[in-house]
C-alpha cells in the first residue's frame, strides 16, 4: 500500500513545492533559493533539506542549489525572487550537481 508522506512540514505556498516534480536544474535553484532566502523569513538549508523532498535531503545539495541561484542573482541574469514571481530563463549550462560526465566531463571520456 502506498502512503502519501505528511504535508504539515511543508510551509506556504505548499503548491510552489509541487513544481519539483516537474522543475529542473535553474528552475529547481531559483525555488531553493526563494524557500532558503534570508529576506523571505524563510527556512534554513537545514531545515529544507528535513523537508525530506528527492534530491534535496542533505544540507549539501540544497546548499548546492541556493548557491547556485545566487550566482545567477550575483551575475545580474535574474532579480531575487519571491513566490509568485516568473522564473528567467538562464543562458548557462548547469554543472551545479550530479555526475560530472554528464556536464561536459574534462577527463578525456569524450563526454560532451
């Protein structure tokens, strides 16, 4: 039998998290980033990670992806965003997490 897990932990707007089913990459940052931002009065990486969503368990992947959208903030490529807002799109690759083969690997795999 399958049981959903409990939803209580997961703070406003809980259909903002729904889009991780879905959101990838940049668009994962940018979400990361408006739940872990300091301005929003929002969680710790910690306790994002605790939310317990796939992929976002460790303090350091979701560390991985604020940093990663701050870089965008800090690059001038997007403005801090807060929930409701539309998400740019972003003229970079993404090398942030995962396997490096899979992101233009330099070990001479041949990779692309």
């Amino acid at each position: 039998m399958l049981i959903s897990p409990t939803t209580d932990r997961i703070p406003h707007p809980q259909d903002a998290l729904a889009t991780f089913a879905v959101a990838k990459k940049w668009q994962r940052a940018a979400i990361v980033w408006s739940y872990t931002n300091d301005s929003n009065g929002a969680m710790t990486v910690q306790e994002f990670a605790d939310l317990g969503i796939v992929n976002l368990t460790s303090e350091q992947f979701v560390t991985k992806y604020r940093d990663a959208w701050q870089s965008v903030i800090d690059r001038g490529l997007s403005t801090p965003l807060t929930f409701g807002d539309q998400i740019p799109p972003i003229p970079l690759g993404w090398s942030q997490t995962g396997n490096p083969h899979m992101s233009g690997c330099t070990c001479g795999c041949g990779t692309p």
